[in-house]
C-alpha cells in the first residue's frame, strides 16, 4: 500500500525517455510504462518527456488510446536511427556512438520549456541514453537527478562484440565498448542518486567502484492487465516474441534455430513454433515451414503467447532484467529461458522456470515440458504466484519513492 506520508507530499517527478511507451509493446517501452504505472499509484505528481523516434514511432491516435490517467506527456519527434556515415564519422569525435546520437535539439528545447515551466522534486533518467540531458538539466533545474538504469549498458555490448565474426564490425564495436564503458562510469558518478532494476546490475556498479546512494528495484506489472486462464486447444507447442531490431535478440532467435531447434524436432518431430517480433530480419523467412510460423506483426502479445504450451528467452547477452519474463509469470505461463534471459528476476530454478545454458540442455528442457503437463501446469501456477508476491506495480512503486525521501 502507498505510504500515507508520501501520498500526502505529492512528490513532483519528471522522467525522461528515449522512446514513447504507449502503446507499450517491448521491453523497455513496458519497462517505462510500469514506472509510470508504479508512481501513479502511489500519488506521484508526473510528468514523461519522451523521445518518439523514427525506430519505435507512435502515432498520436496510439499515444491517446493508451495514455494513463493523470500524466503530463510530451513526445518530441526526432531521428536516432544509425546511420552509416555519422556512424563512421563518429570515430572522429572521440564520443560514444550508442548515447550521443540520442542528443537531439529538439528534446532539448523541450526540455528547457518544462523545466522553466514546472519545479520538479526528482528527475529520473530512464536508461544511460538520456544522461546526455544531464548538463542542461543542471544548468535549468535545481531538482536531485537520478538514473533508473536499465542495464549496465557497456556489458551488453561487450558481450555482444565478443559473439561477433564479422572482423570490421568487431573492430568497431570494440572501439564503440570502449567509449560506452567511459561514458556510462563517468555519468552513474555525476547523478544524485541510482535505481538499478537488478541487485545483480547494482553489484556490478560498486564493483566499479561506484559509490552513490543507490537501490534495486524490479520492473513490475499490474496483476489486473494479465490474464492466467488456459486455452481449450493450444495452436503451437512454442511461442518466442521478441522485438528482432536489436541484436542480442536477434543472436539469441539465430543461436536457437541453428542449435536447439534441431534437437527438438529430432526428439518431437510434430512440434510446432510461433515466432513473433517487430523488425523481423528478411533471412529469417528462410526458416519458414509448416513446424516453424513466423508473425512479423503481433498485435496481441498475450493472445499470441497463451497460444503456445510454453515460452522460451533464448537469450545469450544482456544486462539488467528481462521484463519479458516477468509477463510470462504473470500470465502463468511456463517458460525456459537461459540464465542471461532469466538475470535480476528472483526465481526458483525448476519450480518457477526451467533455466538451460547449452543447445542440448535448452532443448531438453523445452522437451520435458512438452510431454509432461502436470509440470507444465504446476510450473505455470508458481509463477504467477511468485509475480504477485513481489513484482506488482503499487508495491514497487512505493519502495521507490521511500527511497526518494532520501534525497528530499
């Protein structure tokens, strides 16, 4: 329950985003969205300054349909896709390419507007990409900044170029880690005060040597937005929906097809597999049969997932928490998933989800749930149990601002 205390400060937050959460449809975008949701409930005074970039672009239709209650929203239009010349030039300028191009003047100017306009109490940056604000912010408010920190963003990267073979893109990559790594232990060191979304992502901060007052705090749901109830007639065995524009994704589908997905048809060849994701990779439809489905546009992620017996996070790099899974407790749907895909959830490893690094163990698992319902079924109850009790909105969003006392 909200603290009365806090509800009667009405704390005044302002958040900045690098994209539009409404609708929210991918993880980060859900990871925005029930920060919002969890300061809401708690009697917040909020407002969201959000870039809406060509990438993740919402409509002002959409916005409107999905916007919560009591929020003051501005989306700024802006162009951060990656480009291959201001990508090479970057080399130059001596700056990370993955924040800097996020640099727009556009939120700039509107975000010197909302700061003269309003006096905000906190402002929280969500994700090391809106940090490149932190000096206008300075210069224009006189509020504690913090930063909610999605990953820790150098490690995501660093994995990734060590999954590389392209030797040119290594080279660049590992140029571009390099930077990232700079920027991101500069930047944790100039806030006020950090919000790590996984304990583990918080060790790994002060294992660099970082000292600022911090916490960890889970991304959550709203238990009433998920549906438990089990489909009359499964349509696919598997079901595996991921926004396919950024890479570990895309590692992790191409790991699991190439690897896994063998496996499991050597031992089932009857099973069948939805794949689902925005920006879906033109040399995926190679894949296409009457086993494997594929659905470049999913407009009901929870229809779309209940279809299937079980989900799967094949996930080989990554940082922070992958929220995917969390609404997968919250539908009470079993899973396997990888230790990378299940990292900052507190989970009972085969009780909760079943957990498999190696193709062979990752296929086994996906095997033993499909001939075993009672396993199934009883896996998919515990989940959902384990996500009421400690990934709700109203509950985690009044830890937060407990912890924004701090800096009051």
């Amino acid at each position: 329950m909200p603290s009365e205390n806090l509800q009667k400060q009405h704390v005044k937050i302002l958040l900045l985003s690098n994209k539009v959460p409404f609708p929210a449809n991918d993880g980060s975008s859900i990871a925005i969205r029930s920060m919002v949701d969890a300061l809401l409930l708690n009697g917040a005074t909020l407002s969201l300054l959000s870039l809406n970039t060509k990438k993740h672009y919402r409509n002002a239709k959409e916005i409107k349909e999905n916007l919560p209650e009591g929020l003051d929203f501005t989306a700024v239009d802006v162009d951060t896709d990656i480009k291959a010349i201001p990508a090479a030039l970057n080399l130059i300028s001596g700056k990370a390419y993955h924040v800097s191009r996020f640099l727009q003047k556009g939120m700039q100017k509107a975000l010197k507007g909302k700061l003269q306009e309003k006096d905000f109490d906190i402002i929280q940056l969500e994700g090391l990409s809106m940090a490149v604000y932190l000096p206008l912010i300075r210069k224009y408010s006189k509020a504690s900044v913090s930063m909610r920190a999605h990953n820790i963003e150098h490690l995501i990267w660093e994995r990734h170029t060590n999954n590389e073979t392209n030797k040119l893109k290594k080279k660049y990559l590992e140029i571009q880690s390099a930077r990232l790594k700079k920027f991101e232990i500069k930047h944790l060191a100039l806030m006020d005060a950090l919000v790590f979304i996984t304990d583990a992502d918080r060790n790994i901060y002060r294992s660099l040597g970082g000292k600022k007052i911090s916490t960890s705090i889970p991304c959550g749901l709203n238990p009433e937005d998920y549906s438990t109830e089990v489909p009359r007639e499964f349509r696919y065995d598997i079901a595996h929906l991921a926004s396919l524009d950024w890479l570990p994704n895309q590692q992790g589908l191409e790991w699991f097809l190439e690897e896994v997905w063998p496996l499991v048809l050597e031992a089932r060849p009857q099973s069948r597999i939805a794949i689902g994701g925005r920006h879906m990779p033109k040399k995926l439809f190679n894949h296409a049969n009457d086993n494997l489905w594929l659905f470049a546009e999913v407009d009901d992620a929870q229809r779309f997932i209940k279809a299937a017996k079980i989900a799967i996070i094949p996930l080989l790099a990554g940082s922070g928490m992958r929220i995917k899974l969390v609404e997968y407790m919250a539908m009470g749907q079993a899973c396997v998933s990888t230790i990378i895909g299940a990292e900052g959830i507190n989970l009972e490893a085969n009780k909760e989800v079943l957990l498999a690094q190696e193709a062979e163990a990752f296929a086994a698992a996906i095997i033993l749930l499909l001939d075993n319902d009672t396993e199934r079924e009883n896996m998919a109850q515990a989940a959902r149990k384990k996500f009421e009790e400690e990934y709700a909105n109203a509950t985690l969003g009044a830890k937060l601002l407990k912890f924004y006392q701090t800096l009051l």
